[in-house]
C-alpha cells in the first residue's frame, strides 16, 4: 500500500488493539494532577451533553422515536469532546482492563486510575449541576426546560436494581465501541462519525451511563425543589420521592457496575482473547 493510502485507511481491529494496550499503559501511568484536571473536564464536557440533548428534546412535537434520535444527536457533543479536545472519562477507561489482561499494568494501578478518574468525573459533573442551577437554564421556554430535566432523572431512578445494572452494561459496550472505532479513525472528522452513532444509539435506546447520570439525576432533583418547574411538568409531587439522595445512589451503584462489566468484559476482555492472547504464552 502506498504512503497515502495507509494514511487514509483506517486501523484494522489487531492494529486498534495494539493501540488500546498502548494507551492503556499512558493512561495507568499518567501524571496525578494532569490525570485529576483531564477527568474534571470529561465530568463538565459530558454535562454539556446533556444540557444540550435536555433542551433539544423539549417540547418536541416529532414522534417518540424521532425524538429519541435528536436527542442523542444532541448528548454525542459531550463525548466529542471527551475524545477531540481530550478528556479523562471512567467509561471509556475500562478498556485499560486490556493491558492490565496482558501484564502490563497491574491491579492496583488499574483500580486507583479508575477510582481517581470516577471521583474527578463525579466533581466536575456536580460543579456543572451547580452553575446550571446559578445561571436560571432551568427556567428557559417557561420552565420547561427545566420539567424535561426533571422527567429524565425521575426516569432514571425509577429503573429496577437489574434494570440499572443492564442497561449500564449496554451502555458502555457502545461507548467503548465508540472509543475502539475512534482509535481506527486517523482524522477528525472519522473521529466525530465514529462516536456520532454508537452514543446517539445508547441514549435515544435509554441506555445508563453513570458518569451522565453524575449530572442529570442531582439536577432532576434540584429541579424538584422548584414548584413552578414541578407544575410545568405535569408529574405529580408524590411521584418525586425518589428523587433523592438514596434514589440516585440505589441508580448510580449498579449502573457503574453494569458499565464496568460491558466495557471491561465485553469489549475489552473479548477483544484481548481475539487479538492479543496467545495460548501459547502466560498472557
């Protein structure tokens, strides 16, 4: 092949899984303060997205699937810019399972890199809640906007344990996905096509992600507390309970454990026996 096609080819699947190996080890190994801001910013930058996708399924009057679609058009912005302006997200993280399978990073390192990252992803997304809340964008178009925030998070803890946990599986099997087929990518814009439809399918599907529930659930209920956002809505006040400290921890705990276990397993643990294991080595 030419010089020009192997830079407009994409990265075949072995290739992509060298590569996932590679930064995995960068990742494991990288800096405290530069990993604690780059996953501050991937907290705000998946915020973002949801604000984005809050405010263009709002008085929608196309169909529930149509919808559903623009919606996620909409919340991919957050994990664009996770990936093109470069951000730290405990999602897409979990594929460091794969170098941690083949030796090169151990297990402390894996689980302290995840527990800094998840931390930094829940503060920046609760910092967002906050300026959201300061800044009157949940009283737009008469407080609707705020109604339909409140309506995705009530959604949201009204799942089951099991319904959490499968659902946040799901979910980050297409985002890590999204992050495989970005690794194949070699410009912006097949970066941008990589990640569109993957994320639009898991949010417009209602797939959980716990990083973006970090967001949209502590804003729901801050909305809550706001009578006229709580009349916009239509939803009863006795419908709210759960929109609560102990709602949003009985979502958050299996949907993060449910995205663990399809991104860890299911994408990087089945690519690592396909690519890289060898029966004949101990890794």
């Amino acid at each position: 092949m030419s010089d020009f096609g192997k830079f407009v080819d994409a990265f075949t699947p072995a290739e992509v899984a060298e590569k996932v190996k590679t930064i995995g080890v960068d990742k494991a190994n990288m800096h405290f303060l530069s990993l604690i801001i780059l996953a501050l910013m991937a907290g705000a930058f998946i915020a973002f997205g949801a604000m984005y996708y809050t405010v263009a399924i709002t008085d929608s009057t196309m169909a529930y699937g149509m919808t559903k679609l623009v919606g996620g058009v909409a919340f991919s912005l957050g994990f664009i810019m996770v990936v093109i302006a470069g951000a730290e997200l405990f999602t897409g993280n979990t594929l460091v399972v794969m170098a941690w399978a083949k030796g090169k990073v151990s297990l402390p390192a894996l689980l302290k890199t995840w527990t800094i990252v998840y931390i930094a992803n829940a503060l920046g997304a609760f910092v967002m809640v906050y300026l959201v809340y300061l800044s009157g964008y949940l009283d737009a178009h008469h407080h609707q906007v705020g109604a339909t925030a409140l309506k995705a998070g009530l959604a949201k803890v009204d799942n089951t344990l099991t319904e959490s946990f499968v659902l946040g599986l799901f979910c980050n099997v297409l985002v890590c996905l999204a992050s495989w087929m970005v690794y194949a990518s070699r410009t912006v814009s097949d970066k941008v096509l990589a990640i569109l439809f993957p994320i639009s399918a898991f949010v417009a599907m209602g797939f959980e992600h716990c990083i973006a529930n970090m967001y949209m659930i502590p804003v729901a209920i801050l909305a809550s507390l706001d009578p006229a956002i709580v009349a916009a809505s239509g939803v009863d006040a006795s419908q709210l309970q759960d929109l609560s400290l102990n709602g949003f921890m009985m979502n958050i705990i299996p949907v993060t454990l449910g995205n663990i276990i399809g991104g860890g397993v299911f994408v990087a643990m089945t690519y690592y026996l396909v690519f890289v294991y060898s029966p004949n080595s101990s890794k």
